[in-house]
C-alpha cells in the first residue's frame, strides 16, 4: 500500500478542467515512523537504568543502611550509570554518523594487517586466559576505508567475541584476501569465537537498533555496537555478514574492497 499526497488547489486551468499533483510520500511517512521508533526505543533502553539509580538515592537518602548494604546499592547505581553512559555514547555516534556527509570519513588506501594489529594489542589484558590469535596471508595487503574507524570496527567486533563467550575460549582475527571463498578484488577479515553462539532467528535481526538475544541476561550492552559496526563498514564500501551456531561459536565477516578495485561485492549469507 502507497500513500500518496494529492495537491489540486494549485492548479485551476482557464478551460475548468484541475490539474491534480500526486507525490508519493510512503517512504518519508516510513522514516519518520522509524525516528520515532528509535526514540520510543531509545527512551524506553534509558528508563531502566535510570529508574534504579534514582530509586537507591531516594533510599540512601531517607535512611541510614548498615555499610556492607549501602556500598551494595551504590554498586549498583555505579553500575547503572556506566550503562547509561555507554548507551548515550552509542546513541551520539550513531546520531554524529547520520549527520556527518562522506567527507568527515575520507577513505583510502589502508594497511589492514597494522589496524588488525592495533586492534588486537587493545584487546589482549593481562590474566586473559583467552587465546586470540591473529592470521593473515598478505601482510602488506592494502584496502580501501579509513583506519580509525576501521579499527573501531575490529575492536567492536572483537569485544563482542570476548563478551559472549563467558566461558574463555578461543578469538581468532583471520584476514583472508587469497582462498577460494573471497571473490577477486575483495578482502574477508573474519572475527571468529566460540562463545554462546547465536539462534538462526536472531541472526537477521543482529543489525537493528537495540537488538539483543538475552536482554535480561548477565552479559551488558546497548543493542547498537553492531548497528553501527554495519554503518561504518558501509561507508567504507564494504560488507559485513555472519555465520553462527547456538552453542557453538560465531563469525563476524567484514568484507573490505582492496584499493583500487572496482569489482562486485560478494553475494551474502546473511547482514
Ligand atoms: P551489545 O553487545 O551492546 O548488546 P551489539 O549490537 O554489539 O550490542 O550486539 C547485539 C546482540 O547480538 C548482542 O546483545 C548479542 O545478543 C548478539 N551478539 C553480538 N555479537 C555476538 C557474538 N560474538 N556471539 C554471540 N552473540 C553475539
């Protein structure tokens, strides 16, 4: 169904006859529907933990708590507000991003192997008991993006490995330009656990704003990381996509043009 604005006042012709203009509006009245959406969304992510922040300093207010029970409940304060930090740190990159033309993000030759590595030192903390390993068959390959933000990419990714897979387990980091499944002028960087896994009917919806598979699970997040790992990869003319298993592991593809080519993107299983 299309929804169609209709404008005749305009347009009385000397014979009587009306002109009649017809603009169809469906997909401005779409986006405007998916702001307020992401609103309601945004507001409703906020509520929670702003509902418990000031809920425990009404009560640190209004009575004196044994000391073991009062540093519980400012924990949790402590805790809330480094969530809705996170998440208005999210909400503001998202917003700078859509109000940003290409030029804030200039794109060029960009050596993938130095970013993979800067990503990773990040990511390796004294005591992990995670193995992450980082391969790569052309050190010096070249591909077209922009590498801060190309390694904000990596380092999303590769945090959510680290995040949802609880039990340890291994990170791989596998920069892929030479087999068979990475068609020509193309580069794959895969971000490969084997963590919690996700469940075929989560897989397509991992890319929509505040999406999240347990959100009243132990493990925190926004629910945006991945939305805008996919927009950034975009700008940059690339692909993102992912394979996973319940219980068994994910990869996350990013797949980045080599500098210069003008080839096809690949055929996706699933973004
Ligand atoms: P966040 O991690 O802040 O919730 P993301 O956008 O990064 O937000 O991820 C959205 C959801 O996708 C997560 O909540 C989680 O359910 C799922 N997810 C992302 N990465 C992984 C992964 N490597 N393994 C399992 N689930 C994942």
């Amino acid at each position: 169904r299309r929804l169609v604005e209709v404008n005749a006042a305009s347009a009385e012709l000397a014979s009587g006859e009306a002109l009649l203009f017809f603009r169809d509006v469906t997909s401005e009245l779409e986006l405007s529907r998916m702001k307020t959406r992401f609103l309601a969304n945004a507001a409703h992510e906020m509520r929670a933990p702003m509902g418990s922040i000031r809920g425990f300093a009404e009560l640190l207010l209004v009575r004196d708590y044994p000391r073991e029970q009062a540093r519980e409940m400012l924990d949790t304060v402590h805790r809330q507000a480094i969530r809705l930090n996170t998440l208005l740190g999210d909400l503001l990159e998202l917003s700078k991003l859509e109000a940003q033309g290409p030029a804030a993000m200039p794109l060029g030759p960009v050596s993938i192997g130095e970013v993979a590595n800067r990503a990773m030192k990040l990511m390796r903390l004294p005591g992990d008991k995670r193995v992450l390993t980082q391969t790569s068959d052309d050190e010096l390959l070249q591909v077209h993006g922009h590498g801060a933000r190309l390694e904000q990419v990596l380092i999303n990714l590769l945090s959510n490995a680290v995040k949802y897979s609880p039990a340890g387990g291994d990170v791989a980091l596998v920069i892929d330009s030479t087999s068979d499944a990475v068609p020509a002028g193309w580069c794959a960087v895969r971000v490969r656990d084997s963590g919690l896994g996700i469940s075929p009917e989560h897989v397509n919806q991992l890319f929509t704003h505040f999406f999240r598979a347990d959100p009243q699970g132990p493990i925190v997040g926004t629910g945006l990381g991945l939305v805008i790992v996919k927009e950034l990869v975009e700008r940059m003319g690339g692909r993102i996509d992912v394979s996973s298993e319940l219980g068994v592991g994910s990869t996350f593809t990013v797949w980045l043009r080599r500098d210069g080519t003008t080839a096809e993107p690949p055929a996706l299983a699933a973004a």
